[in-house]
C-alpha cells in the first residue's frame, strides 16, 4: 500500500503544482513566486494530511521527489506558459484526476495510521482540497474548492468509497480504481453535464448584510 | 477533565460552525461549500490547539462527533438561513459562549499535557479565535476577531482565569466557570455596552502607504 | 548549536512582530489586533518548523521569551507609531536580517532533528517566509514574500548555504554567518540595487482569465 500511496501521491503533487503555477503566473508572480505557489498547491493537502495523523516529518518535506515534481511543473509553466494556458481543458482534467488520487491516498494512509473510517473519509476529503485551499487562499480568493460544482462533494466520495471497500477488505487496487472512477465521474459530471448542488437563494440585502462577528 | 473539555469543545464546535455556515451562505457557496466552512469554522481551533500540543490526530478528526456536530449547523443552516439570519443576535451570543469555551478547554487541555502557564493562555486564546480567523481567511476577509472590540482580549481573559485558578488549586468546574464567565462579560460588554480598545489614529496617508515588504 | 537557533530566534522574533504590527496598525486594528499579528508574523516561520520536524509544542508556544518579545514589538509599534514608520528603512533593514536569520535557524534545526538536505534546505526556506505570508493572508493581502524581489530566494540561499557548510563539515559559526550574509546580500541587493528574477508577460485577457478550478 505505501508504493500505491507514493504513486498516487507524485501524480497528484504534479497536477496540483500546474494549478498552483498556473495562478502564480497569472497574478504576475516573479519566478521563483510561481515556484513556491506550485510546491504549496502540490504539497500542502498532503502535509496537512501527515501533520494531523502524526508523520513527521512530512513525506513531502522528507521526500525529495516531492520538491522536485513541483519545481519541474513549475518551470514548465512559467517557460511555456502559452502552451500550458492553450492546453487548459487538459489542465482541468488532469485537476479532475489529481483531487481523485489525493482524495484516496489521504483516506489509505489514514487507515494505514489506524484511524477510523469516519476520520479516514475526512481525510482523504481534506487530503484532496487541501492544496487548491491553499493556492487560492495566498492570491488572496475565495478558495474556488468552495465554489467549484461538487468539488468537495467528489472527493469526499472517492474517498468514501476507498474506506468502504476497505472495510469489506476488497482487493486494494480495485477499491483504489474504484475510488478514483467515483471521484472523477462526479467532477466530469460537473464539468461537461453542469452537475450542480443546490445554493440558497439569498437576497441582495442577505448578501450584503454584515458579519455579526 | 477530559469529560469536561469534550463538552466545551462539543457547544463550541456547534456555534462556531453556525457562524462559518452563514458566512458560507452569504458568500453563495453551495450545500457542500457550506459544510465545509461549518466544519472549518468549527474546528479549526481545537485541531490547531491539538496539533500544537502534539495530540495527534486531532479529537475533531478522530472522534465522528465532532463531525457529525459541525455538519448538523451546517445543514440547519443551509435548510434554515432565513430562521437562522432572524435569530442573528441570538447567534451572536452563542458566538461568544463559543468564544469562552474554547478559550476555557484550550487551556485546560494545555495544561493536562503538561504546558506551562504561559503557553497555556497562549494556546487557549489561539483556540478560541482560531476558527473564526479561518473561517474569515476562507471567505477573503481580514478576520473580523482581530477588529471586533475584545474579542481576542475575552478568550485571553477566559483562559488566564482558568489557568491562574488552576495553578491556585481551585475546583476546575469553578475556575471552568469563572473563566467562561469573564469571556462572555468582557464579549457582552463590548456588543452591548460599547467597551473597546485603542487604534492608533493613523493619517489618510498612513493608510495607503504602501507596505516596505 | 541549540544557543544558536535560540538567539537567531529571537532575533527573527522581534523584527517580524514588528512588520506584522505595523501591518496591522495600518489596517486600523485595535490593540490587541495589533498583537496578535505581531505574534503570528514573528511565530508563524518557527511553529511551522516546529510542527513540520515534530518538535511539539512547538518552542514558540512553550518558551514565554518568543511571547514576551513578540508583545514588546507589538506595543512599542501600537504606542510609537509614528517613529517606527520614520524608521522604515531601517525596518526593511530588519525585515531582511529576520529572514536571514530565520531561514538558517530553521535549516540548522531541520538539520539537528536528523531531516536530510534537500529537506533542511526546504524547511529553513518555509521558516524563513512563513511569518510574512501569514501576515499578508491575515490582512487580505496576496503574500508580499511572493512578489517582492528575491526574497524567497534570499531565504533559500541563506539555508543553503548553511546546509552545503554542515555537509562539509565546517565550524557552524562560520556557515551560519556566511549563510546570513548570502541572504542578506541577495536581499539588500534586491532593495538597492534593483535585482530581481522574470516574470512571464502575460497579456491582458491571459491576467483577467478565469481560474478553470
């Protein structure tokens, strides 16, 4: 299981680290900006993941391949910027496929850490949101995570459907297909079918009534 | 104690997610963006609290209660805005009660790892304000706990009483009490009262100056 | 080497306490606002660090000295504004020794609690930025540290450096002052002399285009 969770863990540490740049170009990040934004988005739902089951240090500060993924996704950005914006639809999928893989990874470490099911499920949601929060959060946005249709709501399946095939002790690679076919049907869906949850209909006034804290 | 912090924890975590659930609301995020910021808001502080005491994984991970809590507000929320939006001031104290017991369990379970008095006031107020910094943080916001009038100084206050009665020996379902007590006079007398703290009065051109860094 | 990762500590501590602080006078917070951005600019680098290597509590929190400096910024910037914001210079001066000093205590701390190069090289740059990111992110602010001239890559220097030295098996004296004085020269040459890395040049529409996450 540990050379599943690597595996999953470099791809989805790649494509979040192309989202990072992304924005780091876009907000007219100097270079080594762009590189920091694309090692926090890559890396920082899997450091939460570990700080909050207690391996530390963190895979993705012990490990150098983590940093390395990230500084090759953020120099391939921020040289072929043009390409990459061109290729924005793959882009979207490959983010489609990195929630998925980090949404199962964070629940099948959090078992391997003997956590419960509930709290693996958490996880592995947490796992997968986590690096988009971030990204968002340093250009100074409302994380999209938030926003986007059934973002949160895929991860939380495929991580779901992980920590269940877990429990009826599955096959682990079946239960890890099947947790990243879960994860990304839910996001395509969104994408391309315009699958959406529903939003309260609030009045201008509602909007802009002031926080009572 | 540790029925004791499990509680305060408990109340604190549902009105807490109450309030990150309105602003979620407010902000237009669908259902599952507002569970999210309930669970955020609600929990952020004590999973800081546990991080920064080494009390991995965090009770609001490992145990579902904290969970199903947060989710409860969240839904109520979403399927009640309008009920919930009318009862706003009402929110506003469950807020500060909110506020106290955090500050209260923060530095009570500080203390039974072993902390000094000193880190335990410090970890008691980072864990009453903790969520609602997040909570603004999420919605790109400046956190309204560093501008509303005393509210850091009240969970400051809650924690200190808790932690100097404790150090005196007293009961701890007394110094629990105080220690709420003198939060919520020091929170309800600034909302209802007017109590505040000094600004520095900085010129129009302080204002815009633009940061050295 | 633990006396010198305290003294570089503190040091660090007190300048970025008063960043933070003028930060937040500047956003028109009151006293205890002002504090609290005084702590979490001087605090946020170590407890990081601390929580990233597994050092709980974290010495920030359990040590009242990093306390006790952090407020002594925080009030002389609140009582004193006026002559601290004359002295701006001399605190972007500050500003810059505190990075330095930051980023090498944090990759000689990574170092001591047995993390691998690559790994304390990461950790001092995190330790060195992480106080101003959460500064700016508190204020709603995208990080100045991202944007400013060399200033991630001064930090990476600077831990570099020091890293290179202990692998060599140097005196650490000598590589903790050639790594603060490789920091502090790409950053004041940054300052005064104009250095600084590309940015790509994007185009108008490619500024305004829509996140696809």
């Amino acid at each position: 299981m540990e050379t599943l969770v690597l595996g999953l863990d470099l791809v989805g540490t790649f494509v979040f680290a192309l989202s990072g740049a992304m924005a780091g170009v876009r907000h007219r990040l100097d270079v080594f900006g762009v590189l920091v934004l694309a090692f926090a988005a890559g890396n920082a739902g899997g450091i939460t993941r570990d700080l909050l089951i207690g391996a530390v240090p963190p895979a993705a500060i012990a490990d150098w391949r983590y940093l390395v993924i990230s500084l090759l996704a953020g120099v391939a950005t921020f040289w072929r910027y043009g390409t990459v914006r061109r290729l924005q639809n793959a882009v979207l999928l490959f983010d489609a496929l990195g929630l998925a893989v980090f949404a199962v990874s964070g629940a099948l470490k959090a078992l391997a850490f003997g956590l419960n099911p509930v709290a693996a499920v958490l996880l592995g949601t947490l796992t997968g949101i986590g690096g988009g929060m971030l990204r968002d959060i340093l250009v100074a946005q409302i994380p999209t995570v938030l926003r986007a249709e059934l973002y949160a709501v895929a991860a939380l399946a495929g991580a779901g459907v992980v920590v269940i095939g877990e429990a009826l002790q599955l096959p682990t690679t079946a239960t890890t297909a099947a947790g990243v076919a879960a994860c990304l049907a839910l996001r395509l869906g969104s994408i391309y079918l315009g699958w959406h949850l529903p939003t309260v209909a609030t009045s201008k006034s509602a909007e802009t009534h002031r926080d009572p804290h």
